[in-house]
C-alpha cells in the first residue's frame, strides 16, 4: 500500500508507466547523422530520469545508457534480444 493510497482509500493511477526492459525507437536528429542513415535507432526501456521528463534508454549497438526524452514505446511487440 503507498502512502497516498492509504490517505485516499484509492489506488494511484499507474497507466502512464512502461513495462521495465519493452522496445523503443529513438529518434536520432538530423545534426548526429548523415543523409542516407536512418532517424531512428532501437533501445531498451530501463526507467525514467528523476528530474526531468526524459527516459533511459540502453542502446545495444553503442553498449551505453542514454537519456532520451522523443522516444516511442512496443510494449506489445517482441522483446528485444541483448545478441544482435
């Protein structure tokens, strides 16, 4: 029980959160690029930033977490495999 379900007698709304370890695409922009690369990268959904609005995201092809905040989540596809 959380401390605000407890003081409302209401469970707190969690449809706005992401399944932990689903799909994303990431939009790479144009300045990090060149002409014929393609604007979105795969990535591994791994929380959210505490101070921002921005996601972690691990990027497997860079081996490297990154902040990202235009990214679009699959949580209903499959997940995505760490052996590429």
């Amino acid at each position: 029980m959380t401390p605000k379900e407890a003081f409302t007698r209401k469970k707190p709304e969690d449809g706005h959160l992401c399944t932990f370890g689903c799909l994303v695409y990431c939009h790479i922009p144009s300045e990090k690029r060149m002409k014929l690369e393609p604007c979105v990268g795969k990535g591994i959904f791994v929380g959210y930033n505490d101070t921002s609005k921005s996601c972690r995201v691990y990027i497997p092809m860079l081996r490297k977490a990154m902040m990202r905040r235009d990214v679009k989540f699959d949580e209903d596809g499959l997940s995505y495999s760490l052996v590429a």
